[in-house]
C-alpha cells in the first residue's frame, strides 16, 4: 500500500464527505558527498521513510531550509531528521533496485531497497546509497569507479511531544488527532478547488506556519489553501521559544466522489488500532492483498492487517514489517527471505 496512506479515518466536511488517513512524520536532514565517473545509471528520486512507512523530505542544507525539489545529484550530500530509530529507502527511480546498496557509516553491511536500517539515538547517521553498473555481487571488491553514490545525514531527534495541536480542522471538519501521528490524508470532490485550514496550537505563545505562512489569534489560526494539483501537500509547523519543532504533514487528494463506493469509506481504515482494507464496495478484504504500490501485505480472517512472521497454508513463512509491508531480498533475525518474501530454509 501507499506506505503514507495507512492509519484512515472517517471524517465529515462541509465540502463533503471525506477520510483521513494518520502516520507519524516528524522533519528531514541531508549532507554532500564525492563525485563518481562510474557508468552506472544515475537516480533521479528516492523515498526515504521511517520503518512505519512516514514520508521523510530531503533537503539540500543542514538547516532544511531548501527542500530537494529538482533529481538527486551524482556525489552530492541532503539532510533529514526524524524521531523514528530506524529508516528504510522506499523506492528509487533511474536504477534498477538490484545494483542499489546503501552503507551505513563505516559499516561493510551492504542494506537492499525496502530494509529497515537502524540510525544512532540522537545524533547524526550517514548513510551512502550506491548504484553499481551491474547487480551488486557482495563477493567482489569494488572500486569508487564502480558506483555513483549519494549522501544522506539522518539526524535522529528527540520527538517533541510537548508541541502539539490542540486542534486541526478543515472547513468544518475536524482531523481526530493523535499525539503519535503528523501524517494524515484525506480526499475531497473533484470540484474542490479551495480549502480552508484552522490549526491551533496547544499554548498560545508557540508560533503556527500553515504552509509557510504564520497564522495566529488574530487570524483565528486559518489560511485558506488552493488546491492546485489532484494531489496537494500542506505542512503545518509548529514551534516554541527554543526553535524546537514539530511538523504536522496533510496531503489533500482530489477524487471522483460520484460513483464507486456508494458513499463508502474505500481503502485503508484504522479501527480501535487495527489496519484494515474496504474495496470499492465497502467490503473488507481478506488475506494477501496487493496494494497500489504493488506491494504485498496479509489480513487475517477478521480483516486485520498482519504484522511479523506468519506461515501460509503451504508452510511457507514471511516477515511482514511494522507498515504491514512484506519484506523480500532481505535477511530478517537471520533468515534470508527470496525475491517473494519466501524464508529460504
């Protein structure tokens, strides 16, 4: 699934019926490498995440005042922050995933697209993401000259927990919030072209941004924002005398709402801590499930999505990551799973 699309909740607006999905997103970091004149391919995006599936910018200054908003350059450093003690590079685009490694510091573990990599508890992690010219054999020694690669400085944060929202509405919609979560999605009508965003902070004297803008008493904490794409991202800063920071990510996505799902709440549905799928119909589906980002994920018999190991009906057994995700290409608790999530006995 849409790693960012997971934790859904129902919500009502006076511009219509929408949902709200929640995961935790907390900031973004980047740093700068040595260039390469190897001939292999040259990635043009990658997707950093936490290992529960919250988006993380990258950035082009330490300070993440410049987001990365043209392709990844050959030798070049980005920055992100996070809370989350672990990290995973989602997906790539320009390489093939096979000839991609990333490297951890000093470290010779060679990490696979899609593995959870372990940062250090408040300080800073390099990580170096390199593309072979050919799929990495880990018996070979490699030269500079046999990769391009790309630096990036994840600095692990203390999560701000004391600066938060007391309340986040859209026009007349309230987002029910949750200490845990800065990542929520919702849909609105094809027709909306506008949305109004009301975030009040908790204590009066922190310093709300609604997308770059600052809101206050005064404004009664809105600003209006345009929807000018299908798919809008909006970011809502919130911060304290100290300069300490917490982030609130809502990505607005505009849908046909007038025919489908009958009214229905369709796709991932969080319910008293439980994942779960609704089809167009509004049906709960059941057992593997191939989601958008043609990843696979298991719901038991109740519908309920399925973390850890699990063992199949033929005895085969797979790891499923904390977003539900199926690993393959990996090693997990030293057991190497195959390029269809088998554990390879």
């Amino acid at each position: 699934m849409n790693k960012n699309i997971k934790r859904t909740i129902a919500m009502a607006l006076t511009i219509g019926a929408f949902s709200v999905v929640g995961q935790t997103n907390y900031g973004i970091f980047t740093t700068e490498a040595h260039a390469s004149t190897s001939e292999a391919d040259e990635l043009t995006d990658l997707e950093l995440t936490t290992s529960s599936g919250s988006s993380l910018d990258l950035y082009e200054d330490r300070d993440n005042d410049n987001e990365l908003s043209d392709d990844l350059e050959v030798g070049k450093t980005y920055y992100t922050k996070t809370s989350s003690n672990n990290v995973v590079i989602d997906s790539i685009d320009g390489a093939d995933e096979d000839n991609v490694r990333i490297f951890k510091e000093s470290s010779d573990t060679a990490y696979k697209v899609d593995d959870d990599i372990s940062i250090l508890s408040e300080k800073t992690t390099m990580l170096k993401v390199r593309v072979y010219e050919d799929d990495y054999d880990e018996d070979k020694d490699y030269s500079s000259s046999d990769f391009n690669q790309y630096i990036i400085k994840v600095e692990n944060i203390k999560d701000n927990d004391n600066i938060n929202l007391s309340s986040l509405k859209l026009n007349n919609g309230y987002i029910k919030l949750n200490k845990d979560d800065t990542y929520y999605e919702f849909n609105v009508a094809l027709e909306v072209d506008s949305i109004i965003v009301q975030a009040i902070p908790q204590d009066r004297d922190y310093t709300v941004e609604i997308d770059g803008t600052t809101v206050n008493k005064n404004d009664d904490y809105k600003k209006t924002v345009y929807l000018d794409t299908d798919s809008t991202t909006i970011k809502v800063k919130v911060s304290d005398a100290d300069d300490n920071i917490k982030t609130y990510t809502l990505k607005c996505v505009r849908t046909d709402t007038s025919q489908g799902n009958n009214g229905l709440h369709l796709g991932w549905k969080n319910e008293n801590g439980a994942w779960h799928y609704l089809d167009k119909d509004g049906k709960m589906k059941k057992g593997w499930f191939k989601d958008t980002d043609k990843s696979w994920y298991y719901l038991d018999n109740y519908g309920k999505m399925k973390t850890n190991w699990i063992k199949d009906t033929n005895g085969n057994w797979y790891y499923l990551q904390l977003s539900g995700k199926m690993a393959k290409n990996t090693t997990i608790d030293g057991c190497k799973l195959d390029a269809n999530g088998t554990w390879v006995k």
